[in-house]
C-alpha cells in the first residue's frame, strides 16, 4: 500500500518552490492576452516552459535558488532534453 501523506509533503514544497521561482517574471508562454503559463507540475516532475533559451536558463537558475531554500536538490542529469 502507498502512503499518501508522503506524496502530499513533497508536493506541498515542491509547488512553493514552483510559485516563488517563477515569481513575477515575465517568460512563460502566453496563452490568451492575460494568462501567461509558467509550469506544469505533474507527479514529482516540474517542466518549465518559455518561449527563450534565456528566459528558460533565467527560470532553471531561479528555481535552483528556491529549492536550495528548502533543502531540495535539481537533478541535472534528469533536465537534459533527449
């Protein structure tokens, strides 16, 4: 049987970690004229989106500062695009 409580305590910082990453930034993809989409989170994964290479390495940099704030560490062999 899985416990469900674990899942639930690392997503709970997971999407802190998501929120306060993306911050105000503007590099998302626009969807419609007022709703920019930042991430998708599904499961334990996080994929960033943006429209620029830079606006994404600005995105992966930031949300390495905020996980390293709650002691959660990016896998960088698993961010490589195959």
């Amino acid at each position: 049987m899985v416990c469900l409580l674990s899942s639930l305590l690392f997503l709970i910082p997971l999407d802190w970690v998501s929120h306060h990453a993306a911050g105000d930034n503007e590099t998302g993809i626009q969807l419609t004229l007022l709703q920019k989409l930042e991430d998708l989170d599904f499961a334990q994964d996080l994929i960033l989106l943006s429209q620029k290479v830079a606006h994404m390495q600005q995105n992966f940099q930031l949300l390495q500062e905020q996980a390293a704030r709650v002691r959660l560490k990016v896998n960088a062999i698993n961010t490589i695009r195959r």
